[in-house]
C-alpha cells in the first residue's frame, strides 16, 4: 500500500491534488461566467451606435369589456356580445351551462365564452348552441361542432382548431371579457380585426 507524503504545506500530495483540482474547476467556471459577460457587452456594444436608443418592448393589451351579469344568465340561453372589438369576426357568446367547463366562471364554473366564427373557413355557429351536448355547432358550411366544456375542442368536423374561447373575469356579479384563448378566424392578430 503506497503511503502518502506530507508536502512543506502540511498538506499530504492527495490534500494538494484535490485542492488544486478544486482551484481549477472554479477558475474555469469564472471564465465561463467571464465570458458570457464579455458576449453580452460585445453583443450590446456590437448594437450600440451613437444613435441607438433603448426602446421599452411593446405589449399590447387586450380591452377589459363589461359583458354581463352573472345573475342575468339563465342556464342553456346564450347572450350574445362583441369582443375584442366591432370589427369582422367579433361576435361571441357566453352561456351558462350548468355543468363545470374548462376555463368556465362562477361558483359552478360552468359559464364560458366563445366565439362564433368557425375556425375552418369561418362559417357562422351563431345560434347553434345545443344544450344537450353543451356544444356549438354543426357549421352551416361543412359540419364542424365545438365541445365548449373543454375549451371548444373539435368533437366533429373539417375544422382543426379549437374554437377561440374568452378569457372572463368576474368582478362581484359583474362578468368581464379580458382575453382570446386562440386566435380568431380571419385575423393575424386578434387584435387587428
Ligand atoms: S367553415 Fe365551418 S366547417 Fe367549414
């Protein structure tokens, strides 16, 4: 069995070899750490010109909109409203189904909002609620029906997307439109319409 030897540092040659060892790794994390540091101020420098100016990111928000009240809806009878705007594509429904929903508001989380534009070639589902089902459909055009308990997933159809479903918040008895889950048929931006 080899003995170790005890250096002038007190240490024994395997104490020293580990110390070492230990020294090494954190220096070359530092450079690591170092170097990353260098990128970034390269990158940045790389940008910067005497013109350059620092533009805060742009976040577009979607419009908080009254919709209606939670004691006014009946089960299985939609209301209509327009969201996120008046423009092409923006109407929508919100119903209260009596049975609790993917994203659905309330005590009985069974109220949720959709829109009517189908995700196919934009076919109209306006008055096609089925309360039986608690679905939305079939489209007129090509028979394209949305389960609306689990964020309007296609049950049956020639669509391949889910149904754009609104984002509500509840506020006392009060039910606000604040989002799209999905993107509305027609648009780039659902809030370009
Ligand atoms: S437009 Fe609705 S299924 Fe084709």
């Amino acid at each position: 069995m080899s003995q170790d030897v005890k250096l002038e540092s007190g240490m024994t040659r395997k104490e020293a070899a580990k110390a070492v060892g230990h020294k090494c790794l954190v220096s070359r994390r530092k450079f690591l750490i170092s170097a990353g540091v260098t990128t970034t101020i390269m990158i940045t420098l790389d940008a910067g010109t005497a013109q350059a100016q620092q533009v805060p990111a742009q976040i577009t928000e979607y419009p908080r909109k009254f919709v209606a009240k939670l004691s006014d809806l009946k089960l299985d009878e939609p209301f209509d409203f327009n969201y996120p705007d008046e423009g092409e594509y923006s109407e929508n429904m919100i119903v209260k189904m009596g049975v609790r929903a993917g994203g659905g508001l309330g005590p009985d989380q069974d109220v949720v909002a959709f829109n009517y534009a189908c995700t196919h070639q934009g076919g109209t589902l306006f008055d096609s609620y089925k309360a039986d089902t608690k679905s939305l459909g079939a489209c007129p055009l090509h028979l394209s029906t949305y389960d609306l308990t689990r964020h309007g997933i296609l049950i049956s159809g020639q669509a391949y997307q889910s149904l754009p479903q609104i984002l509500l918040e509840l506020e006392g008895d009060d039910i606000y439109a604040t989002g799209i889950f999905g993107l509305i048929y027609g648009r780039k931006d659902n809030l370009q319409g």
